[in-house]
C-alpha cells in the first residue's frame, strides 16, 4: 500500500473536524494546561511557510500534554481589525469586514490543512461586535478607576468621590496629571457636576488629554512608536510628524514598578524582559526646579544626577515643551518656530538613536539656578522629547556627553565640576569615581553623598525632592481610523460619558467613505446614524442631536492592541453573553501555561496586555496578575530573495541622436563593477581602463526591427545610480536565471528595458531576509503541501533548526523529511503485496532498546522545546528498527504515538490501521523503562600484544578473574596462543582483554 498522504490528511482534517476531537471541556477533572498562539492578522496574502513555525511548536506540545493527561486549551482566533483592510478599503470602497471575513476563510482553510489541534469551537474575532463588547466593557471599567499609591492597586473612582467630598484632595495619594489644584471637601462639593467631572478625569486610569501623538497626514491617524519604522509609517511609508491632539490615554504609568516586579516570576526569555525593563526605565535621582526670569513660570526636571547641579551651564527644553511659546523672546521667535516645525518631521525613535545630528534653538529666555541664582540660557533641542520625564533637562556638559557636544557645538560655557578630571575632549560620565569640586557645599563629595546632600538642599530650598522616575509613558488609545472597536462614549457638555453594560455593544457605523471628512474629523464624522439616544439608550441618526436627550459619539476608535489585551482570557468563556467570562471558567483555566509568539511584540501588545491583566487583577476579575507563565520567542523562518540591478543610461546612437533607457545588469556585472568602486583611486584607474571595452554594450539588437548602426553604451559612468529591485522569486528557476519575459508582464513598466545577460541568461542577486510578500520572496504552503503533504512540512520546519533561532528556508530540503515519512509508512507495511505487516511477536533486545531510547529522547526534546532533535531521533529509530526487520506491534504502537504530535495525519492511519477506533490524541504517552537501555552483556574486544584478533560477548556481571578464565578456555585464544603461555592478561571490566606474550 502506499502512503497516500493527500488522502490521509484529508480524510483525519475532515474527522477531527466532525468530533470535535480537540475541544476542551471547562469543568473537567483532568489537570489543566494552556497553549496560546499569537493570533494571526489575518491579511489577504494568506499563510506563508514563515507563519506555521510558531504554531506547529505549540501544537506539538499541545498535543503531547493530550498525551500526558491533560485538558489541553489550544485555542484559535484573529487579530482582525488593522490599517491594511481599511487602506484596502480606501482604495477600493469595499468593506473591511467583506475583505475581512474572505481573508480569514483563506486562512481557516491553510490552518486545517496543516493538521493543527485547535478548538475552533472558541474562535473569537476581535473584529466581531459579540468579542469587542467585552473590549468597550473593559474601557469601561477602567474609566471608572483610580490608582491608589497607598493601596498600590487601582479602584473604583467612587471611592475616589467619597474622598473628595470628606477631605477634598489634599491627602489623596494617586497616580494623576501633574498640574492637580488642591481643594477642601466644602470646594469639591460646591464644584458644578462639569468641574467634577474634569478634575476626576485628571485621575482617571483612562482619560482625555492633549498629547503629542505621530501624526501620519497620509494615512489620516496617530500611529504608534512600534507602527513607525526608520521615521516613516511601516504601513506604506509615508511621512509621520509631531502633532498636539485631544487623546483618550491610559495610565499605564502607574503600574510602572508593578511591571517591572512582574518580570521576576514570569519565565520569558531574558532578552524580552531586558526589553520590557529598558522600555519602562526605572532611574532613580531628583526633581529639581528652576524659576524662569521675569516670568511666573518654573522649569521642572528630573535628573539622575543632582550632585552636578553646580555644572548647569543651561536649560534645553523639548521643542513641544508648552512653556516654548511663552517664553520665547520676540527676537528669536522666527528661528523657535522655524525649528519646531522641521522637528514635527522627525519621530520620536529617529530623535533618540540619533547621536550625531546636533540641532537646537535659543529661546532668549533664561533661567535662574537654585543655589548660585545665576541667570542659565534656555535652549531647544530635539534630543530632549516631551513625552519622557518633564520635556525638560538641566543641561551639565562637563558630565553628559550628549549636552557636551551640544554645548560645543553653540559655544556654550562648560564649567569643570569633578575634582583631578580633564574634560578638554569629553565628558565625564563615570559616577562611581567622581569627587566634587566648584560646587560650593558639595566641593570634595564622592557620588553618593553629593547626591543626598544636593536632594536635602534642594528640599530645604522647597525646589526639588528625591524621587523614582520611569520611561514608560502613558499609551496614546485613539485611532483616527474607521476599521477599529468604537468607544463606548458619548458627551454631554464636552464631558465623556460611558453607555451603560447592558447596551453594548456599540457597533460599528455605516460610512459612505473610509477617509477623514472634510473637516479633519475621523472616518466615523462620515457616518449619518452616529448619536446616543439617552431615553432610547440606542444609536440614532446625527440629525437627532439636540444636547438634552441625544449627544454626539466619540469618532475615534481603539488601536489595534485593545483587542488583543485580553484575548487569551476570553477564549476561557468565548460565548459567554453575560459576562466577560464565568467565574467557574477563570478559576479553572487561572492563565496561559505556555505563549508562543515573536519577539517584535515586547513592548507592543505583551507589555499593554500584562497592563490590562493587572488591572483585571485589581478589581478581582481575574485570579492571577500574571497571564502568561512561560514565553517562548520562535525564530523567524527566512527567505532567499531575488535582486535585479537596473541603471538609467543616456543612449547616444551614431547618428548623434541621444535617449534614455532603463538598462539592467546581471549580478556578475555588478558585483564586477563594486569590486572596481572599492579600489584606490590609481587602480580603480587603471581597472577601469582595462574593462573599458568590456563594458562597453553593443545594443543595437535592442532596436529591431530596424536598429540604427551599431550602438554602444559606457555603463560604468551610471553605477553609482545602480537600483536593487526585488524580484518575485517564482520568476527565478534553480539557477538563479530570470525569466526576462515574465518579470516584463510582471511590471511593465521595464517592458521597454534593456537586460545585459550572462552566457546563462539574466543573472540575479541573491540575499537572505525576512521571508515577506513586500520581498516577493514567500513561498506558499498550499504548493507544499500539495507536493510532499502537511506532516512534511511540519516535521521539515521543526527540523530546520532550534525553534528560538532563524532559519533560512530551502523547499529542495523538505524531501529528507518526506522521504523519512514514506519509510515510516513502509515499516507498517510490505513493500511486496502493500500488506499491514504489523504482528503480535515479542520484540527482540535490541528493538526494545531502540523504542525505549527513543521515548526517553523524544519526551525530553519536547519538554525542553528541542523539536528539531527529535526529528533526527525518529530517523535514527526507524532505520534501526528497520535493520531489525522489527514488525512487532509492542515496538511500533508505541512509535506511532511518539511520532503522533510531529505528524499527526500519518500517526492517526497507522493507529486506526492498528485496530484502534477514534483518535490516537489522547492515547496515553509510552512510558520510558530504563531497564531496556541497561547493557546484561558487553561484546569484548580481546587484543594479542594490543592488537585486537577478535570479539568474545560476555556477561557484565562477571569478575575479573571469571573474564579471564572465560577467554582462556575460548578454543580462538587457544588458536592465537598455538600452546604458548602468556605472560600476563590484562583483564578491564566491561571495556578490553589484552594477552601478552
């Protein structure tokens, strides 16, 4: 018979499917365990092989915990609402939701022919208005939150309103704004309900405030710093500036430390923690204030070094900092404004990795210093970001490198204050060596005591205190964008109101148009139905609005990480309607046992959702604060990309007329050429006019079918213009020869272009990246496992290498793993008469030896996520037992299980083909028995005068003197020996014998 794998993996998808066979139960007796996924965004590309690495690890563990007992949870979904489907909408008008919904049918039918254990029965959508119910219910819940500094938890804000009207605000310790005004209870109670409701919003864990958000004017939305890439969006690459606009923002400062702590009992990998713990950046030192000369205002900074306050040499002011405008003299105004608007260009990312550039602005304001009241200069500069800290630094160039070149730079003063330290080159950074010196109080501290002493002052002063200080700003969570969970929000007299639980959710509108209005408002001022109806409690037409009964909606809506925050709790309980999920649900699943996901999301969606999970934790939703125990980071798998390399060049024919055209070189030609670049100037010279010749093209069969007299171009002169343009790789045979004709109809506007080729043909370049459809160098997995099947493909993705390292893909390599499956088949069955050869006989010694070694070796690669090991296991099993001509049933049963989480489709027939009925998925796991790998006998070499004449198999528990006896008496030694008694034996238990003489 032979291994039909098409119609094996058809027939178990199509069986797994109709029995449910791997859906979990909640209430079950079995001990739990979690496998989580990073869903998928489900894009119209579909899969590429790239995609399933992560996935088929956790499935192969998912399934080995079915096999050890346990109620497995291995659920499924889509991260379906994102910028793509609505650009796509733009530019088409179709809907999101139409493209959506085709683009995850592609990917539901990928996933299943890949064999995955999912239980589909917990789907959820995000982009479903029964699964972002819950996402508006938790935004929610957190409106109505405080955090409370004495608690260290967040809590319901009418406790926060209670405190307000007993003692007012002067003894509430919270995580609020920064410009609180103090007030009595008698103050708070005579506030109208609108100055209420604004000062609550300065507490509030999710609030309305102006921000500076990356403004991206081509793609009308706020982009996140992980959307932005090299400083533009990553989203199409289009232009991304500074903007001042009216956000909803979390709060997730105020659980800063608790992050930071939560790391500690989480297994993740080190290098995502160092990230989360970077991100977050806790540092230590003082707040300091500086009073602004003849104005009111101060200048508020944070400093991890307040023993250098006597090196201030001047102030640098973020260019979005609000006290620009205010106190920037009429003088410099044009130079201040012209700067802000050429910084608004650049991210925040770009403005922080770049060292080199050095830019500022003087404001013609200065401040004075809190001990020596003299006046310090306050600048504008790029590399001060408003967002981090106040906006604003005290700038100490002796002791800072970066304040250092920029003083340089305006020639500014740069006082010396660490004792015995040349700062004629450069700063001096090194804290734990510095002596104070020129610092009056502090003159001949160390670090450490210079630092209290200054905070003390400072205090004194009643301008500074020590304090704690972290990076981690608070999230932007508005969306200008259409295709995104609507806010539960509408507003009555400017002030946000929530719409009650028992109305949501607040679906989506229907809009004639995808893009902003007229006006500038977000896609959602488009829609004609977008109001609340406060008697109604529903959504009416905007005609409607009278600001007494029916109020206007928020426009804006969510960003793509609100959905995915709290997925892995939803799927617990997905058809829940009543509740978020039950508490029975939460109580037994508790949180995720193991995540697979990339490592591009450590400060994205991991960083926000652990926020949401402590929230949850806080107001008791969910038992653990915590919801992933274990992280595992999959490697990417990489692809080969193709490269053209195209010039533009003057043609200049014999008839002196001239043109210009497009003419591409192979990748010999050019690398030829780069070499030549990469010369001194004398033997590039005389290179140059060695290949002069050579590089000269005749073209004039180019201009058929009446070319003009023979033609030639000089390519040389235009290499330095050379473009590397991808090429889709299907169009590139194994040869690295381009089908000319087919990359024309491709992108025709090369059809007129001129292909310089190799004596092969047209050559192209060869580079390993990131496997991805805007490289065109994807391959799919409908072809692969089409080819070779979907068990080939796992096991050869497993087998690539170890699942946390890159791993660069070679579809010629998928045959080894395919041929391994076709063998695995052929140990069931013969080869002669395809008949199931599989018999009930006792194993032989060294069957059973190969079966027990390989469980031993395969349950420990599992356990220790070494997937690719145990591939070459069961390759190394089957050829032995194939060896043994092994056909027993106590041997391969076994085996079939073993291999069963690798391949299942394979597994499955062989189980049935065993006489089982239903699924082999929870059949229990082969138990390891050492005794099979305990050697009874060893097969000794015995040597004359060391050199080895044959082998005697002894028992290995016999004594020395037994061995000996028993390789005297053997009639070869008394062959070797010829009568002659030797001088002596040497006897090494379990290793040699060795006769001399």
């Amino acid at each position: 018979m032979q291994y039909n794998f098409n119609e094996i993996e058809a027939k178990w998808q199509k069986y797994w499917a109709e029995n449910q066979t791997f859906k979990a139960e909640n209430d079950s007796k079995k001990e739990k365990f979690y496998v989580l996924d990073m869903f998928p965004y489900p894009s119209g590309a579909g899969l590429h092989v790239g995609h399933p690495l992560g996935y088929i690890a956790s499935d192969i563990y998912a399934r080995y915990k079915r096999h050890k007992g346990f109620n497995v949870l291995h659920p499924q979904g889509y991260d379906s609402f994102g910028l793509p489907a609505e650009q796509y909408a733009i530019q088409t008008g179709q809907h999101p939701a139409v493209t959506t919904a085709a683009n995850i049918k592609t990917y539901r039918r990928q996933l299943d022919q890949l064999g995955f254990s999912f239980d589909w029965s917990r789907e959820v959508r995000t982009s479903s208005p029964e699964y972002y119910k819950w996402t508006q219910w938790i935004f929610i819940q957190i409106f109505n939150s405080w955090y409370n500094t004495d608690t260290d938890k967040a809590e319901d804000v009418e406790s926060l309103i209670a405190k307000f009207s007993a003692d007012g605000n002067t003894n509430v310790n919270a995580v609020c704004d920064d410009d609180i005004e103090l007030f009595s209870a008698a103050d708070w109670n005579s506030f109208s309900d609108v100055k209420k409701q604004e000062i609550l919003l300065q507490y509030r864990l999710t609030y309305l405030a102006d921000t500076e958000v990356n403004w991206c004017p081509a793609l009308g939305t706020v982009l996140a710093n992980d959307e932005i890439v090299n400083g533009v969006s990553e989203r199409g690459g289009h232009a991304v500036v500074r903007k001042k606009m009216t956000q909803w923002s979390m709060r997730i400062s105020a659980y800063a430390q608790r992050l930071l702590d939560g790391l500690n009992k989480i297994d993740w990998p080190q290098p995502l923690k160092d990230s989360q713990t970077n991100w977050i950046g806790r540092s230590q030192g003082a707040s300091a204030t500086f009073k602004v000369n003849n104005h009111d205002a101060v200048i508020d900074v944070f400093t991890t070094r307040p023993d250098t306050i006597f090196g201030v040499s001047f102030m640098t002011l973020a260019p979005e900092h609000e006290l620009v405008s205010k106190i920037t003299t009429a003088a410099q105004k044009a130079e201040v404004e012209n700067y802000i608007e050429a910084t608004a260009k650049r991210s925040e990312r770009d403005r922080m990795a770049d060292v080199k550039t050095i830019s500022g602005a003087f404001t013609g304001a200065y401040a004075e210093h809190p001990f020596t009241k003299e006046p310090i200069p306050i600048w504008i500069g790029d590399y001060v970001l408003a967002g981090y800290g106040t906006g604003a630094v005290m700038s100490v160039p002796c002791g800072d490198q970066r304040d250092y070149d920029f003083a340089k730079h305006f020639n500014i003063a740069i006082p010396n204050i660490f004792e015995g330290v040349d700062i004629s080159e450069e700063a001096y950074a090194d804290k734990d060596k510095t002596v104070i010196a020129n610092s009056d109080f502090l003159n001949g501290l160390p670090y450490k005591k210079a630092m209290k002493l200054a905070i003390y002052e400072l205090e004194k002063l009643g301008q500074g205190e020590g304090k704690i200080n972290y990076r981690l700003r608070d999230a932007v969570f508005s969306r200008q964008r259409y295709w995104g969970e609507p806010f539960p929000v509408y507003y009555v007299d400017g002030m946000p109101q929530m719409i009650a639980k028992e109305h949501l959710p607040i679906a989506l509108p229907e809009v004639e148009k995808y893009l902003p209005t007229e006006t500038g408002e977000p896609p959602l001022g488009n829609a004609e139905v977008w109001a609340w109806d406060t008697v109604a409690n529903k959504v009416v037409d905007n005609n409607e609005i009278n600001n007494t009964t029916i109020f206007p909606l928020e426009l804006n809506t969510m960003p793509g990480w609100a959905g995915s925050s709290q997925y892995f709790n939803r799927y617990m309980d997905p058809h829940n309607s009543e509740d978020i999920f039950s508490e029975k649900a939460i109580n037994y699943w508790q949180d995720v046992d193991l995540y697979i996901g990339g490592s591009e999301h450590a400060t994205g969606h991991l960083l926000y959702s652990r926020f949401w999970q402590k929230f949850m934790f806080d107001k008791g939703l969910v038992p653990k604060d915590e919801f992933a125990k274990k992280l595992i980071n999959q490697g990417m798998i990489t692809g080969t990309s193709a490269f053209a390399y195209k010039l533009k060049v003057k043609v200049v024919f014999n008839d002196g007329e001239e043109a210009t055209n497009q003419v591409f070189i192979s990748s010999g030609t050019y690398f030829h050429l780069k070499s030549v670049l990469q010369l001194d100037a004398q033997k590039q010279k005389e290179e140059l006019s060695r290949i002069n010749e050579q590089m000269k093209i005749d073209i004039s069969m180019y201009y058929a079918p009446e070319p003009k007299a023979k033609i030639v171009i000089d390519i040389y002169p235009y290499f330095s213009d050379v473009q590397n343009l991808h090429v889709d790789v299907s169009m590139v045979n194994s040869s690295n020869v381009l089908d000319i004709e087919l990359f024309k109809k491709w992108r025709s506007e090369f059809d007129e272009a001129i292909f310089i080729e190799e004596e092969a043909g047209y050559i192209v370049g060869r580079e390993v990246e990131k496997m991805s459809k805007s490289k065109y160098n994807v391959v799919n997995p409908d072809a692969i496992c089409e080819e070779y099947g979907a068990d080939s493909l796992r096991l050869y993705e497993m087998f690539l290498g170890p699942l946390e390292q890159s791993k660069p893909w070679n579809t010629a390599g998928i045959t080894g793993t395919h041929s391994f499956l076709k063998k695995l088949w052929r140990q069931f069955h013969s080869n002669e008469n395809a008949s199931f050869l599989v018999n009930e006989e006792e194993p032989s010694k060294e069957s059973w030896k190969t079966l027990h070694k390989t469980i031993k070796k395969v349950e420990e690669d599992i356990e220790n996520f070494s997937f690719n090991t145990s591939v070459s296991t069961f390759m190394i099993c089957v050829n032995e037992l194939s060896s043994q001509k092994c056909y027993s049933r106590k041997v391969l049963e076994p085996l079939a299980i073993l291999v069963s989480p690798y391949a299942p489709h394979i597994a499955e027939e062989l189980w049935s083909k065993l006489g089982h009925s239903g699924s082999i998925a929870t059949a229990p796991f082969p138990k390891f028995e050492g005794k099979y790998l305990v050697e009874s006998s060893k097969e000794y070499p015995i040597s004359f005068n060391g050199k080895m004449k044959f082998t005697l198999e002894l028992s290995l528990d016999l004594s020395k003197e037994e061995i000996e006896a028993a390789v005297m008496a053997n009639e070869k030694t008394q062959q070797q020996l010829q009568g002659r008694e030797p001088k002596k034996v040497i006897v090494v238990p379990g290793k040699i014998v060795n006769i001399v003489g």
